[in-house]
C-alpha cells in the first residue's frame, strides 16, 4: 500500500473512489462539504439505504461524478487512536475487495483528535491492516497495489507511521515463517541482513562460543536438537546517548515441551515462541530509522526445545552464565532458562535498563486472556513508562505483581533455584525466576497470549500479530 498526505479535500483530489466516514449515520467534516457539492447525494443515499455506519460498514455509492465509498466509523463519540487505527484496519480490507487502485480518504475526527495524531493513527491502521503473508502460496490471491491520498493530512506523520508499520509487519513476518525454515541459523541470518540494511552493529555466536561463555543454561536447552542454537546482538549507538537500554527477546524457534512434551493442541502455534525476538527485531529496524537518544542493544538467545538421546531431562542441574544453578523439574519450562543467560549477559554488558518480551507462560493467558500482556518490573517508574508506552501504540498491558512470597516456590533442595514452582501463579514464579538474574531496573512483558492471533482482526489476519514493537517504540521515542 502507497499512502501520500495532501493539502487537498476529498473533492478536490482527483482520485476514482472517494472515501468518507459515516458516524451515528451522519457524515462527518469532509463528507459533507462533498455532499453540499453533490448536492445531497450522499445523503440521500444514507436515508434511502438506512446507512448508520457500524464499524467497517462499508456503502457504495456511484454517480456521474465519480463512485463514493460511504465508510462505518460506529459511534461519533468518544473516538480515540486506538479505535482509529482499528478504523484504518478495517478500511484497508474493504478497499482490497474493491476493484479500485486509487482512492482519496478523508482523515476521520481530525478535529477531537487533531490532524497530525488522526493521520498518524488512520495511517498505522492502513499499513498494518493492509498485511498479508502468502509467501508459500502457490496460487496467489488477487494482490494489488493500491494508492491512498489522505486528504488535509501530514506527510510526515505518515512517514513515521510506515517506519512503525514495517517494523511491526517485519516481526509478523518472522512468526509466520515455518519453523522448518526459520531455525535458529536462519533467524541469525535474518538479523545479520537486518543490521546490515538498516546500519546496526550485529554480533552472532555459534554453539561453541556459546558454551565458552559459559551460558549453560541456554545451551542445555539448545542441545536436543538437530538444528545448532544462535546467540545473537545487535546495537544501536547514537553519538551521544542518554543511557543505554537492553532489549531481549525469547527466541525459540520451536517448543515441543522437550521431555515434558505438550500436547498437539498446545504445540500447534509454537513455531510463535520466538515472537519475543521477533518484536525485539522488528523494534531495531524501526528504531534505526527514528533514531532515539538512547544506545539501544538487542540479544536473543536462539534454539529449538527438541527431544532426542542428547535433550536435557527432568533433575538435570544447569550451571548458568550468572554462576547460579538451576534445577530442572519441567523441560518445558525452557524460555526462562534461555532468558536467564541472555539477561545476564545483557547486564554484565552494562545496561542500565532491561526490557524483555516472552511468550513464557501459558499461566498468563489463562489470567488475561488472548488480548492483553502482563507486565511484572522491579521498578515503579519503568512499570510506569512502559504502561504509557503500551497504552499510545493501542497495546493491551496488564501490570501484575511480583509478590515476594513466592520466591520460596522456587527453592531447591539441589540447586540456587527450581526452574518451576507449583500450578499455581505461574506467570508470578516465572516473573521472579528471571529477576534472580537481573539488579538494574527490568520489566518483563509476557506476550503467550497477543502475539498470535487464531481469528482475522481489524489489524491483520491469523498468525503473528507482532505485539510489543509499538510499545517498545513508544516506550524509546
């Protein structure tokens, strides 16, 4: 989709399909000075069709002048970004059923909102509603490239929200990919080329340096498959930065649960476990492009959770980067183990600030569903900028308790620590697990639910929704 701002009115713009917004069944600003020019047209078509505008309610209306696209934005009031992005969504997907390659839309409730937020919120919701993955399709769907003129609208707002949109499409990209084919050698090289593109420092360590690092956490888990793990780095280094901020992401290319296998319905969409890594990267293409004050580093421990004669198994103890040792009491469990060596490497690297993304626990989408993250930090005032952050880029965060008192859940009689504690509070003993290997100020979103979606949405289809690179964004800007 190629989307330009102009000076222009809908009217004015010479395009084939002119769009308009219908809210509590009247039209808004830009529809109608058109429907005065019309002489009533389109409000003629309004009555005679019983036209309220629900949202995504699409009418065409064709006139000698030219076809008009009457588009449902739902209630007048009360409207806000998220709600217009989820309006620029759907109407991206109208205009695809449509045979039309050009169209002049108006920016809906420029006024309440005001004109650069509503042209940037319209225009993340076109890019990212526009997405589709047929990649390994051999029969196309009839795909176009179609033109969008956003009437009275700022160039530079949609600039800045194709930079967020590619990201996000990027990471989507990166989940919906096979697991057969995005292993963790192939995700490594994917963000050596990403570096290169966009101007990153990278950094990519095969199994042997991973293991004279000594990150035997990480490389336990690794171990049972055929397919070697990736530590991978990348940097972002401004002249002179304010601080320096860790970005860390789960990267497991697939999870069977190892010996503490998972079921076939729960194994189903777990070529997504790497959907934290995917946000991580798809955050570092953008922030390459936007160029925030801050030197930005990412790591992603890469591997496979597999079974074979060279898996780790349930009672095995693990040596970690930090020196801690861990017990193994579920293999399925291994996100964390991951993680540990990664934040650990992350703060003796010298970060001030740590965010990490996981699809960790299954305890968190039981506790707020498909839609919403949990957030746990060590620090108010992170908890605090990241909740701005999620709550701009129309991100669904949760903050959820680090509650002390279930520390001792992950006490062991062999080891530091138990890699698990008991059914209850998972997504908490999760949380803490990863604070015994982090002091500076941390926050950890866990993404299992967001990140993949099962259902078309306003904003994509099924597959990867690449939640948590609009937070990140925000969170940095």
């Amino acid at each position: 989709m190629n989307i330009k701002a102009s000076r222009r009115s809908v009217f004015e713009i010479p395009a084939p399909l002119k769009v308009v917004g219908v809210a509590s069944g009247g039209l808004l600003t830009e529809g109608e000075a058109l429907d005065q020019a019309l002489k009533g047209a389109l409000s003629q078509a309004l009555r005679e069709t019983g036209f309220f505008g629900e949202a995504g309610e699409t009418l065409l209306v064709q006139r000698p002048e030219g076809a008009f696209l009457l588009f449902g934005l739902g209630k007048k009031r009360g409207q806000e970004l998220a709600e217009l992005k989820a309006h620029g969504g759907r109407l991206a997907q109208a205009l695809s059923r449509l045979s039309f390659r050009e169209a002049a839309v108006e920016v809906f409730f420029a006024d309440h909102l005001g004109k650069k937020e509503a042209t940037y919120a319209l225009a993340e919701g076109l890019f990212l509603g526009s997405y589709r993955f047929s990649k390994y399709k051999t029969q196309k769907e009839g795909e176009k490239r179609l033109r969008i003129h956003l009437a009275r609208a700022s160039q530079a707002e949609v600039e800045r929200a194709k930079v967020v949109a590619e990201a996000v499409n990027y990471a989507r990209d990166l989940v919906n990919e096979p697991p057969n084919l995005l292993t963790p050698a192939e995700l490594a090289r994917r963000a050596l080329a990403l570096a290169e593109a966009v101007g990153l420092e990278a950094e990519v360590w095969d199994e042997r340096r991973i293991e004279e690092e000594g990150m035997g956490a990480f490389l336990a888990v690794a171990k049972g498959s055929a397919n070697p793990p990736r530590f991978i780095k990348l940097v972002y280094r401004p002249e002179r930065p304010l601080s320096r901020v860790a970005l860390v992401g789960k990267g497991l290319t697939f999870d069977t649960g190892g010996y503490s296998l998972k079921p076939t319905e729960s194994m189903s969409t777990m070529k997504s476990d790497m959907a934290g890594a995917a946000a991580v990267l798809g955050a570092m293409r953008a922030i390459a492009q936007l160029k925030p004050p801050y030197e930005v580093r990412a790591y992603i421990a890469a591997g496979e959770n597999m079974i074979s004669g060279s898996a780790y198994r349930v009672q095995d103890i693990l040596k970690s980067y930090s020196g801690k040792t861990i017990e193994v009491l579920n293999t399925d469990a291994e996100g964390r183990l991951t993680l540990a060596d990664a934040l650990a490497y992350a703060e003796k690297e010298g970060a001030e600030t740590i965010v990490e993304l996981s699809t960790l626990t299954g305890a968190a989408v039981v506790a707020l569903g498909e839609k919403v993250a949990a957030l746990f930090s060590t620090d108010p005032g992170l908890q605090r900028r990241l909740l701005r952050a999620a709550k701009e880029a129309g991100e669904k965060v949760w903050p959820m308790p680090l509650e002390e008192a279930y520390r001792e859940k992950l006490k062991s009689e062999f080891a530091d620590l138990k890699n698990v504690g008991d059914r209850n509070g998972g997504a908490i003993t999760a949380a803490l697990f990863l604070t015994e290997f982090v002091k500076v100020p941390f926050a950890h979103l866990d993404i299992a639910g967001p990140a993949y979606t099962s259902k078309p949405h306003p904003l994509g289809p099924v597959g990867g929704t690449g939640f948590g690179v609009r937070t990140l964004l925000h969170f940095l800007a």
